[in-house]
C-alpha cells in the first residue's frame, strides 16, 4: 500500500516501485509453497481476522480509490534513500507477510490472502488467479464472488460491468443480506440512473448496521450523492433548454469559485477543464487545464492525466 500511494503521488519511479512489487511477490510465492504439513495452526478468529483485512465490512471499499487521493506529504524522489527506506520499510512487511501465510493451514483461507496481497499490489491478474482457486475449493462462497467483482470494478476504472454485476448477484443469491454486495449492487443501480432503487438498497444496509459499524460513513456519503445527483435530474428535467445551460453553467460557477479559494485541488481543475469543454467554453478549459498542469509540473503521474485529459477536450 505504502508503494502504491507514493508511485501515485509521483514520489517514487514506477521501475522502482515495479522492483518493490516484485520482491514482495516473490517472497509471498516463495512461501507460498510451504507444505500444508509444516504450517502453524491457525485459531479460527485468526483465519477469520486475515480474511477481512483487505475486504469485509466494506470499510475500504475500493470504489473511493477512484475518487482521489489523500495529501502525502513527504521528500522529493530525487533527495530519499530508497534503498534504506526499501531495508526498513518495504523488508519488514515482507517478513511479516512471510509470517502470516506461513500460519494458515486451509488451503482456501490460504488462497484468499495471497490474492488479497495481489490486489493491494496492484497484480490483478495473479489476484485473478488466486480468488478463482479459492473459489473452486468454496463453490458459491458470497466474499469470494465479492472479491472478484472488486477486480472487474478496479479495471473498468469505478464502473460495474456487466461481469462484475453478474458476480454481485451470485453473491446476494447466496447471501442476500451482504454488505458490501449490497453497497456494490447499489452502486450499479446509481451508475444506470436507477436513483430509487440504489437509495433504497443504501437505507437498508445503514438501517441494519450495528451501533458501532464503522463503514457506515462511506455508505451514508454514497447516499447522500445519489440522492444529491437524483434532485438535480429531476430539477433538469422540469427546465427548458436556456434553464439548465443556465443552471449547469451556475454549478461550473461554483466549482470555479471554490477552486480560487482552494486553488490546490488538482482534481478539481481537471474537472473544471472538462466542464468548460462541454459547455463550449474553450478559452476557460485551456485556462484550467492550465491551472491543472501547474500543480502537476515535475511528477511525471499527474503530467501524464493532464496529458489524457488535454486529448479527450475539444480544443481545436
């Protein structure tokens, strides 16, 4: 995770990073060959607490990955040690990785955390692979399903595909009442503009949560969007034409005037960009993506989603 959020952030060189993901995959292959024979009993409150790291209760739900990022303060690349930092940072999670894998004895659990540990390194393919072995020694199992949903969303970039949702529904038919199945099932629903629907699912899970639940602010924010974005349809559908241009061009206003107050938000200029360029607004685009590609100006990630972004506008 710690790769991934600085690669990100444009702190560390992806042929680094590449060759961090590397030496951790090769550790958790290497052990992953131990023998049933020569592992540690596990307690089952162990196996379950290793299954719901990456997944359960929908407190990470990968679906907010692709709705920006935390700040990360930290050294330019050029002034770190990264083979001191790789020693203390990245060796020690290998080791403790090493250790936990080494401790489960049943082959499922087994599977299920070495495709967890895939995942969070960005191998969906080799996560692919493990899930799907999971999958073949717990026929049917709803995480299971869930966990290869989370894969197929993670590629179509947020979106529920017509395979993830295919997965989604397998798991609500074994478990109707799971939670992150349910989120994801209406999250689906929102994409398709079926508001009510996806609103309803959302209540539900909130409505059912226990006291102490501490996924439900993500449920609850998802909510609140959908619900936000549904008011605005319907007020978009009452208008004439020159009403909504003139109520979408008051909401690009706002965002305009938020970002002078916050002009940091890099995100928020590349949206900008893209809402000038539907508007027809040409000169305020290049203007924002202007903006945009001052706060990316030497981390080689940010300039290369200014650069796609810059060829998806109608600048001619």
């Amino acid at each position: 995770a710690e790769i991934d959020r600085e690669a990100a952030a444009g702190l560390l060189a992806e042929d680094d990073a590449a060759s961090a993901r590397t030496e951790i995959a090769r550790r958790i292959l290497r052990v992953g060959d131990i023998p049933d024979a020569t592992a540690a009993p596990a307690p089952r409150a162990r196996l379950a607490a290793i299954a719901v790291v990456a997944f359960l209760t929908a407190a990470a739900l990968l679906i907010y990955l692709s709705l920006g990022r935390p700040d990360l303060p930290g050294r330019p690349f050029a002034a770190r040690d990264l083979g001191t930092e790789s020693a203390e940072q990245i060796g020690p999670a290998a080791q403790e990785l090493e250790r936990q894998l080494a401790a489960i004895e049943d082959p499922a659990d087994r599977a299920l955390f070495l495709g967890d540990a895939f995942a969070s390194l960005g191998g969906l393919g080799e996560a692919e692979n493990a899930y799907l072995n999971a999958l073949s020694l717990r026929p049917g199992d709803p995480d299971i399903l869930i966990r290869l949903s989370e894969l197929d969303l993670m590629r179509a970039e947020g979106l529920v595909t017509a395979d993830g949702l295919a997965l989604i529904d397998q798991a609500l038919t074994a478990a109707p009442r799971h939670r992150a199945g349910n989120f994801y099932r209406a999250l689906y629903d929102y994409q398709q503009g079926a508001y009510d629907e996806a609103a309803q699912r959302l209540e539900a899970l909130i409505a059912g949560a226990p006291e102490d639940a501490d996924w439900t602010a993500q449920v609850t924010a998802l909510l609140e969007e959908i619900r936000t974005t549904a008011a605005e349809v319907e007020a978009l559908a009452g208008m004439d034409d020159a009403e909504r241009e003139a109520m979408v061009r008051g909401m690009v206003a706002q965002l305009a005037a938020r970002l002078e107050d916050d002009p940091s938000d890099f995100d928020g200029w590349l949206r900008l960009a893209g809402a000038y360029n539907v508007l027809g607004d040409h000169d305020a685009a290049r203007a924002a993506l202007s903006r945009a590609a001052g706060l990316a100006e030497g981390e080689p990630l940010l300039e290369r989603r200014v650069a796609d972004v810059e060829a998806q506008l109608d600048l001619d």
